[in-house]
C-alpha cells in the first residue's frame, strides 16, 4: 500500500466574478485537500500543475499557499509538483522557491524515489513534442501538465498520445495528469492514465462535484473523495423556449443564499430582472450561460478555452493571428521594429533593451 493523494488545477487567486469570497473558496478548497490527505494518512501529495491561477500570485495567494504548505510539512507529507501553463514563469518557478524552502519537490527527469516508487515531472510544455528520455524503468510514475487529445476526451476514451506511447517504451505504468478540469481515468494494458480535476469550479461549466483522489501506486486503485465547495446553483429548465415567467419560478424553487447562481439563458430574456431577483434572495453572484452552441461545435466541460481558441491553433495559424492583431494596432514602423526586437527569441532578454537604444538612435 502506497497511497498518494492527487490533485490539480487549484487554481488558488482565482478572483472569480471579481469577488474576494471567490478568491478565498480556491485557497479554501486547496487546504481542504491538504487536511484530507493528513487525515488519510497518504504517504505524498501530488500536485499535477495550475497551483495558481497566474504566474503573479497575490501575498494573500501566497500566504495561502505557504500556511497549507507548511500544514503537510509539519505532518511529515512530501508535496511533489509539477509546474502548469497558468503559473509558469519564464525562468524560476514558484515551486523552486518552495523548493528552496524544503516545502516542495520540483518533479523532473531525476527520478524522486517514494518508497521504492520512481516519480518523474513534466512542466506544462505546449504544443511541442514531447521529450521524455526517461531512463528504462519498472513501474515508474510520470506526473504532468498535458492535455490529452480533446476529441478522446469527449469520447471519454483514451487514444495513446505522443506522451502516452513515449511512457509505455519507457516503462511508465502511471501517468497523473493535469489541465483538464473533469476528473477521468483510464486503466488500460497495466497503464493508468488520470486527471484529478479542478478543485473548484474554475467554469460555471464545471457542473460535476470537485474532488480529489487517492491512489494507491502499488495496485493502481484510485478512490475519489469530494471537497465542500461553494454552491452552484443551475437554473436550466433544459429548454431553449424557457419563459421569463418561468425562470423566476425556478428561482423561487431554489435555495439561492450564498450560491454563484448561473442561469441558462435565450434571446429575449430579461437578464437585469432576473439577476435582481437572484440577488435580492441571497445570491453571491449570477452568471448568464447563453442555451446557443458556441462556434465550432458542442462545448466540452473542463476544457479552460472555448473550443475555437488557441489551444486549436497550429504554430503557423499562431503568427497569422498575431500579425493580424499588430496591423489592428497600426503602429508606426519604428513600433512595429520595436515590437520584432522584442519578439525576436534570438534577441534574449536582457538585450532588448541596448538593440532597442541601438535601433532608436539610428
Ligand atoms: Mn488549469
């Protein structure tokens, strides 16, 4: 028995709405993992990337993050990490400096050995292929920000990834994931492959409990436990000809007090009426879901971008996109110099600066 408690997508400064009380329920939700996995005596805590909402976490973010951090070091539990597309920094990473303080291990391609058990670490790495040059090993276990394919996703089955097949050539039999806001898990040929899910619902979207999940390395059993997280009410009569009449019913019906209310809505709606009204029974806040089909397709819970946004886009339909937005901005060619400099990756960082100087006296 080796159990370890999984989790993702935290999230923690996440200031949804605009609202303190949101901003407070991410970190809420992260030390109640935290006290679950002292309470089940797990024997690691492993974090599969999106700690933080942003690479800029607040001092109250990190205030946060430290107290429940330094609650599972003084109970004598590992935090083992990886670092998210959200929080990634282009040079040290937050979870270095927690690192550096003896609360966190950074994940990589060292092996972290956990009672006989080989962790790996994969920081969220885009679009790019990905490298995994383990060593060949017995029953290892690789933790990563990644997305799997979306369309397998949907399907809720699983196609072996570029990661997946470089796992099972190197002897990888569990892959932790995060990125993906749902929890799923796979078992397939000896391979499981898992994502925990957010654990707080980062979309309105995001209908299903929040949670977390133990599992055992030894014999791959995967538990789920729920945290307690703020309410959600959905008022969705499932019916696009919903009347206004009828929506204000459903209000009436549900207990509102405290609850992020979001309302499903279709043309013709009285929003302000209705958001009034939700408000006015105790609502924390209303968001308004639009019934229609988003372009490009069905919606897919979990997913952080709307289906037609970047993660779609290949790198060349990338530039594209990019030198459209800089003529909307119509600089002048010395800006639009300027603009290349900064862009350029063989100008690094700290030469910016002079190769800016050098451009603009010339
Ligand atoms: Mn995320």
């Amino acid at each position: 028995m080796l159990k370890v408690l999984h989790l993702a997508d935290t999230h923690i400064g996440t200031r949804q709405y605009g609202l303190a009380e949101r901003r407070a329920d991410f970190s809420a939700a992260f030390l109640q993992a935290v006290e679950l996995a002292i309470s089940e005596g797990v024997r690691a805590v492993v974090h599969a990337g999106d700690l933080f909402d942003s690479r800029n976490p607040s001092t109250e973010d990190l205030r946060d993050t430290l107290m429940a951090l330094v609650r599972l070091h003084e109970a004598g539990i590992p935090f083992l990490g990886v670092v998210g597309n959200h929080e990634q920094k282009r040079g040290v990473q937050w979870l270095d400096l927690f690192a550096a303080l003896g609360l966190a291990v950074h994940l990589g391609r060292e092996p972290y050995d956990l009672d006989g058990a080989q962790l790996f670490g994969l920081d969220y790495s885009g679009r790019r292929a990905v490298e995994l040059e383990l060593p060949r090993l017995q029953g290892g276990v690789l933790v990563a920000h990644q997305m799997l394919d979306r369309i397998d996703l949907a399907r809720g089955e699983l196609k072996f990834s570029h990661l997946l097949k470089a796992c099972r050539d190197s002897g990888v039999e569990i892959v932790l994931l995060g990125d993906y806001h749902e929890h799923r898990s796979w078992l397939e040929e000896g391979l499981l492959v898992t994502y925990p899910g957010s654990t707080e619902r980062w979309r309105a979207s995001e209908r299903d409990p929040r949670g977390v999940s133990l599992i055992d390395l030894e014999t791959k059993r995967l538990e789920r436990r729920e945290l307690r997280t703020r309410r959600f009410v959905y008022i969705d009569s499932g019916s696009a000809s919903a009347s206004h009449e009828g929506l204000l019913a459903d209000l009436a019906a549900h207990d509102l007090a405290g609850a992020v209310v979001c309302i499903y809505f279709s043309d013709g709606g009285r929003l302000q009426e209705l958001e009034e009204e939700a408000l006015r029974r105790g609502a924390l806040a209303v968001q308004f879901l639009h019934r229609a089909t988003p372009p490009g397709g069905k919606e897919l819970p979990g997913l952080e971008e709307a289906p037609e946004l970047e993660r779609e886009l290949e790198p060349s339909a990338l530039e594209e996109l990019l030198a459209q937005k800089l003529a909307e901005l119509d600089l002048s060619p010395r800006g639009r110099a300027i603009d290349s400099i900064i862009r350029d990756e063989r100008v690094p960082d700290s030469n910016v600066d002079p190769e800016v100087s050098k451009l603009l006296e010339g």
